[in-house]
C-alpha cells in the first residue's frame, strides 16, 4: 500500500469516531496550505484532513487527500443511499427519543460521525441502520451521529433548543449546537469484533455484485479500521441479516500495561489497545476456560511462541503431527524473487558479509575453493520460543548452493554492580507490545532507526539516567537524560531514536551513566553501504576528548583503537567478525562441492535448516 493509501485509510474521511468530529472554529488549524504551494477545490480547516495533509510526504499524495475531502465535502464520493434487502427489514421501526444536550469531548452517540450534505432525520437513520447502530442523532444542521447506547436522561433538555433547520430539507429540523435529537432506529446491535464467515457470506461478498457491497467498499475504502465493521454492516442489510450466532465466543489476551502504548501515534491520530500475543506462560488462561464455548482465541504468532501453538494445536487436532520440529519456527525476511519491498540494505551487509566470511571459512578448511556468488534467502530460525540465529542461504560460482547459520554477539558490561541498571539492547525494529526486535539479528545500517531497551531493579528512588552514543571515532554523536522512576518491581523502558544525519559505519558504543558515574555500556556495529566502495575520512579520537564529559573521556581513552579500513567491504567483515559468530553450516544443492566436503551435513538432515522437513507448515 503507497502512503498515499495508506493515510487516506488510517484518517477517517467519512464515517469517523464522534468525538473527534469538531466544529469549525475549533478546527481552525496553525497548517499554513500556501506554503505547501497547495490549492484545493474547497476550503479545508478540519482537523482531520490537514493532520493527513501534513504528515503526507510527497506533494502528490498531499494534493490527493485534499482534494479526495473536497470531494467527500460536495458528495462526490459516498451513496447517498443503499438498498436494504434484509427480510426483516419490514419489522424495523424508528421512533423519536427526544432533544439531548451533547458533549463534544465524550459524544452521546460515539460509535459513528459524519457530515451528510443532504441531512435529515430519515437521512441520519438509514446511514445509522446501514451501519447497524440502534440509534441515530442529527445535530447542528449538517451533522449526523449512530450510537447503541440510550441517551442519559439527566441529558435530555427542551426541544426549542433543537430548532435547526436540517441541511437537506426545510420541513425538519436537526438539532443544534451541542444539541442533539435521538432517535431510535429499530435495530438491536449484535456485532462482534471478531467474526467467522460461512463460505456462501464469502461469495456473495466476492461474487454477489451487490449494489449494497459496492457501495459500502466505497464507503469503507476511506474509513479508519474497515475489517472491524464492514462484514457486521453488510450481514445486517443483506439476505444474511439472521443468519450469525452471536454469543461472544472468543478469549483475547488483553495486557494492557503493554498493549496500550500508543505507538502508531505517528501513523494517525489515534491511540488504542491491542492484545498480546498468547507465550506458553499464558496458557493458563485456555486452560481455565475449558468449561465455556470458545470458538477462537487471539493471538498466535510462531514468532514470539511456537510452543503455545503447538500446545493447543496437540489439544485439537485428533491425529497431531509427530516431529522433532514441532517447536521451531522459521521466519523469511528475504528472499531474492521478491520485487517489494526492497531489502533492508544493512541486512544484505549483514549477509553479504556472512557468505563472504563462510567462503573463507569452507576454503581454508576443505579441498576445493569456495567462492561466494549471490545472497538466496535470509531467514530467522527459532526453537523452543528462543532464537537461534539468522540462516543466509547463498548460491557460489560453482552454482551449489549452500546455507550458514550465524549468531549476533552482544553484552553488555556492567560496570557499576550495585547500578539499578540490569540489561541495555540496541537494534532495529522494536516491537515495544511484545518486547522484542522483530530484526533479530540486529543488523543496523547508517539509515536505521535505532531503538534502546533498559531494564532496571526495583528502587524507592528515581534517577537522571546519561545515555551517550559514541561514533567509531569517539565522539559523541548523541547524548539523552532519561527520568527513571521509582518503581517497586523489575522495569523494562525503551527508546527510541532517530538520527539528523546518516550515521558513520563502524563499531559504536552507547553508553548509561548517573551523576557522571558509568553503569554501563555495550557495543554495536552499524553496517555500511557496499555500494560505496570507500570509507569517507574519518576525525581520529584525540580531537573529540577534551570536549568530552570525564565519563566518557576515561571510556574512550581505555578503549582499544577503533576498527578503520579502506573499503565499505572489508569494513563489514571486520564488523562481522566482532559482533557475529558462524554457528553451523549445510548444503542444500552440491553439484560439485559433495566431494570436498564430505563432513558437511545436507541441510534437510538438519533440524535448524530453512529447507529442514517441517510437517506442522505442510498442507494436504
């Protein structure tokens, strides 16, 4: 998905979350358009469009959101209407509940919100019945609001203050401000936000060529979390209508001290929850629920445990695979016919430097020589929910192909032993819900994001926490005070961070330290880019200590001499040697190299192999 598509879908432009519908004095936005050199059809002061229009990258997709709002703000995007072909359609009936005073930080009726051009009671009520809510309310002339939840009576006020004349006809009136007239639509919510669908759902979603269904495509292409409604809303207002059970027959694993962290605040302006992911140390919570109707559960990645899986899965099935790799899990990051996304440039260092340092390795130590050609596959092998390494697959000049497992060396030195300070993490690609790198092998390149996870004993106390990163030269190229607070169990934070400027390749150090006191540190190698052949000049350390604080002047000065090297390559595999170990290697294809090295496994006899037998990943 460009991200284009991509804000257009995570802001909503048609039906959105009541509470962030706003009037247009308090939309009023600081966003200068006219120094995006942008003109719009229309004029655009809403929050919500120039929040996209901002966070949009290319000039492009700036000038498409506006004019996609434009657009929706004359009616040229939705149906204005969509049929109902439900049975019990007859038996709906929409009733007048009264005039209620709303509350624009928490909406009476918050389950949908839009802007209807042509707005009406019975307007309002059909969007509201399509969009399967029981009750509807128009308010302030143009604006339209579904909800399931009965207006509270302590809210209920005189009806001359619903005295507005409703943007689409004269002979009805539609609320005020902060007034708005409730009625009911005759529909009894049942939705879940988890469904199963019935093959014959399925096909009249995909085959039906329903006006209803492409309307609503329409309609959803646009709006924030579209899988979480649109088969409810489709269900309701189709032959369908009766046809689902609905007796909340699921077990989500909500933790919310981790599951609510808001880290897609920079995607949209939204923050929610989302559940975790079932470890083999939650299965408690399956067990304890053996005696109520569970249909599904949620959620189950192989990524963060393989076991939990293969646990329940023992448990359902009746004739249950019988393999040694029951409980591993191999995860594809790369593969050399895949066209998008393109690869993660220190990854293929990483890989680059991996074969390059293999080849060596086979050379010196059999009768042929083994000379590495192409990078094939890189894959991250788990077993028994822990990670064992990353596999590079590689094809040689001799056209055999081979696979190398290898392993990142990372420690961190504590260097201050009653420091609060238990463990320091640097790498990529930080999933902050599940704590852990999703790049596991933690290969961070000059372009990366760079993220810290700190782990700290219970204290009675806070702290000012230093961070410093060093450069290979010594510098420092960034530093940090971080607030640790008080906190009577083991604590885990995380940073991240993003640098101005494209970091220096070679061997870094990030530092922790407390009223100039050094806790602790660990290194890391940044990986440069082979396709630049030599290494750019480089300020020796000397230059850079006498501005430096005294804890980080005695680190350096007590530290051997920086790894330097002319080129961009034989940088990696100095890099490689340091921080990367090679665990294992096997043949996969071995047209000519079967007879030189005879004590090399083939890699489907392996256990820990890409291509080793895994029956669980085999469909009939």
């Amino acid at each position: 998905m460009d991200l284009c598509k991509k804000l257009q879908k995570n802001k909503v432009f048609g039906p959105i979350e009541a509470s962030k519908l706003k009037y247009s004095k308090e939309n009023e936005s600081k966003i200068d358009l006219s120094s995006h050199k942008l003109n719009f059809s229309c004029s655009i002061q809403e929050k919500a469009p120039l929040s996209a229009i901002k966070r949009a990258k290319s000039y492009k997709c700036k000038e498409e959101i506006g004019e996609l709002y434009c657009k929706i703000q004359k009616g040229n995007v939705y149906p204005q209407a969509l049929p109902n072909s439900c049975p019990n359609d007859n038996a709906l009936k929409s009733e007048y509940i009264g005039c209620f005073e709303d509350i624009r930080e928490s909406r009476i009726l918050s389950k949908e919100g839009v802007k209807l051009l042509k707005n009406s009671p019975s307007a309002c009520i059909d969007f509201c019945v399509q969009t399967g809510h029981s009750f509807a309310g128009v308010e302030y002339g143009n604006e339209c609001f579904c909800g399931d939840t009965s207006p509270s009576a302590n809210l209920r006020r005189e009806t001359f203050g619903c005295n507005m004349t409703c943007a689409g006809t004269n002979s009805s009136t539609c609320g005020g401000y902060l007034r708005v007239e409730v009625y009911s639509t005759g529909i009894v919510p049942k939705k879940s936000d988890w469904v199963v669908l019935h093959r014959s759902y399925v096909e009249f979603l995909v085959n039906g060529n329903s006006e209803l269904v492409e309307g609503l495509k329409v309609l959803y292409n646009y709006t924030l979390l579209p899988a979480e409604s649109f088969f409810h809303v489709v269900l309701l207002n189709s032959k369908f209508c009766s046809a689902y059970v609905d007796s909340n027959l699921r077990l989500t694993h909500w933790k919310r001290s981790q599951g609510c962290q808001c880290q897609y605040k920079h995607v949209v302006d939204w923050c929610g929850c989302s559940p975790m992911v079932f470890r083999i140390e939650d299965y408690g919570k399956i067990d304890g629920l053996r005696e109520r109707q569970i249909y599904f559960a949620r959620k189950f990645e192989g990524f963060i445990s393989q076991t939990a899986i293969t646990k329940l899965e023992a448990e359902l099935v009746t004739s249950p695979v019988n393999s040694t790799s029951l409980n591993s899990y191999w995860e594809n990051a790369y593969h050399y016919q895949d066209l998008h996304p393109s690869p993660n440039q220190a990854m293929m260092t990483l890989a680059q430097a991996t074969i390059d340092m293999a080849s060596l390795l086979l050379s010196l130590d059999g009768q042929c020589a083994v000379e590495a050609s192409s990078v094939l596959e890189l894959t991250h092998y788990f077993s028994d929910d822990n990670y064992h390494g990353s596999l590079i697959m590689f094809k040689t000049s001799s056209h055999d192909t081979l696979e190398v497992k290898i392993q990142p060396i990372r420690e961190y030195v504590k260097k201050e032993p009653l420091g609060r300070l238990i463990n320091l993490r640097v790498g990529p690609d930080y999933d902050v819900k599940e704590r852990v790198f999703r790049n596991p092998s933690l290969s961070l390149g000059a372009l990366s994001d760079f993220y810290i996870e700190h782990k700290w004993t219970p204290s009675d106390s806070a702290a000012n926490v230093t961070f410093y990163w060093l450069d290979p030269g010594g510098a420092i190229a960034l530093n940090e005070i971080l607030l640790v607070e008080a906190n009577s169990t083991e604590k885990v934070l995380w940073t991240k961070k993003k640098f101005s400027e494209d970091l220096e390749p070679g061997s870094w150090t990030l530092l922790a330290s407390v009223d100039n006191t050094l806790l602790g540190y660990i290194e890391f190698p940044v990986f440069p880019d082979l396709s630049l052949q030599r290494m750019p000049h480089r300020k020796q350390k000397e230059e850079f200590l006498q501005e430096s604080p005294k804890v980080v002047q005695d680190f350096v000065a007590s530290r051997p001499p920086f790894i330097d090297a002319p080129s961009t390559k034989l940088l990696a595999s100095s890099l490689f040697k340091k921080y990367y170990s090679i665990q294992d290697v096997c043949l996969v294809d071995y047209p000519r190299l079967r007879n030189c090295f005879k004590k090399l496994p083939r890699c489907g006899d392996t256990n820990w192999s890409s291509v080793s037998p895994d029956p669980k990943s085999e469909f009939p």
